[in-house]
C-alpha cells in the first residue's frame, strides 16, 4: 500500500512539474518612457474637412519601449492572430489618477478614448524563441499641438506632462499570450 501511495505522489508531482514549465520565462531586460511628437512613431492624423483638408496633425503621445527576453527553453507565442505575444500597462492608482487629472479619462482604458479623436498604439513581436529578445512599444495619445474640431484633444501643458513621464511607471506591465497572463512585471522597480 505504501508503495501505490509513493508511485501515485511521484505521479501528481511530475505531472505538477511539467504543467508549471509550460509557461515561457520571460525577462524585462529594459524599459523607457518618454513624451515623443514623431510622425515616424506614431503616424499621424489627416484633416477631412475644412480650410486644412489635407494637412495633418502629429499626436504627442506617452511612449514605453520594452525589450523582453524569452529565458526558457520553448518558443513564446504564436504566429497567428490573437495567439502570439501581447502586452498592456496595467496603471497603478496614482498613475490612474494622474493620467486622469492631466489628460482627462484614463489613458490606460481604451474606451477613454471615444470622442477624443486621437488613440493608442503598439508593435509587437508575436514570437519569441528561446534566447531570443524581442522590442515592444506602446503609445498612449495625450493630445494635438493645435485646435481642430477633428480632434478636440489638446496636449496639456509642459508641466503637466512631465507630471505623467514622472509617474509613468507606477503600474505593470502584463504579458499575456491567448489572453492568459503569463508575466508580469512591476515597473516601479525600473527606472529609465
């Protein structure tokens, strides 16, 4: 009987073993994040209507880079859509409330978005190989530099956007792959 209880133990803790080494390692190896107006990086928006039709607007945005490195033996994601490698700020209350007292509505939830005329962005690698690093970006739209009834979100003042880069790293930064988080990382423990 004891013999059957050992086995059947030994058992349960291969198959526990194997089911947490499922999951890829990955590692934050560096993030940044700064108040950007690049057309490059974040494109930009075209006038429709008006005495402007046909000019655009460049959006300054909130701009994080991240470089990632898968550190396990399996490949991280795959190529398909809505499969592979994906990644979110998860805000922390003072980064919620700042983001809300600057811009308005928290940068961070997309539905904040509506009606504002401007958005959010990324680049992601969907795949990571074993050993392999991998870039990622996200850009948060604080606004434009000039009125435009196309987009009635102005940028906020010097002061109060070096109030949001200030607390830009208060929150997470979630991995997630089939929309099952598989990493997370807390970003106040990284400075740029």
């Amino acid at each position: 009987m004891r013999k059957w209880f050992l086995f059947i133990s030994l058992i349960f803790a291969l198959f526990f073993l194997s089911a947490c080494s499922s999951n890829p390692s990955l590692e934050l190896v560096d993030a940044n994040v700064d108040i950007v107006k690049d057309k490059s990086l974040l494109g930009s928006i075209g006038i429709t209507e008006g005495e402007r039709k046909g000019d655009e607007l460049i959006p300054t945005a909130l701009f994080y880079k991240f470089t990632i490195r898968n550190t396990g033996k399996k490949t991280a994601g795959i190529e398909e859509v809505d499969k592979g490698i994906e990644l979110k700020i998860e805000p922390k209350d003072k980064l919620r409330a700042v983001s809300e007292d600057v811009i308005g509505f928290n940068i961070y939830d997309p539905e904040g978005y509506n009606g504002s005329g401007v958005g959010f962005g990324h680049s992601f690698l969907s795949v990571l190989k074993p050993d392999e690093k991998g870039e990622y970006t996200l850009n948060y739209d604080l606004g434009v530099s000039e009125e435009n009834s196309q987009v009635p979100l102005l940028v906020p003042s010097i002061d109060k956007l070096d109030e949001l880069k200030e607390n830009a790293f208060d929150a997470f930064l979630v991995v997630t792959i089939e929309n099952q988080e598989i990493a997370r990382f807390d970003l106040n423990k990284l400075k740029n």
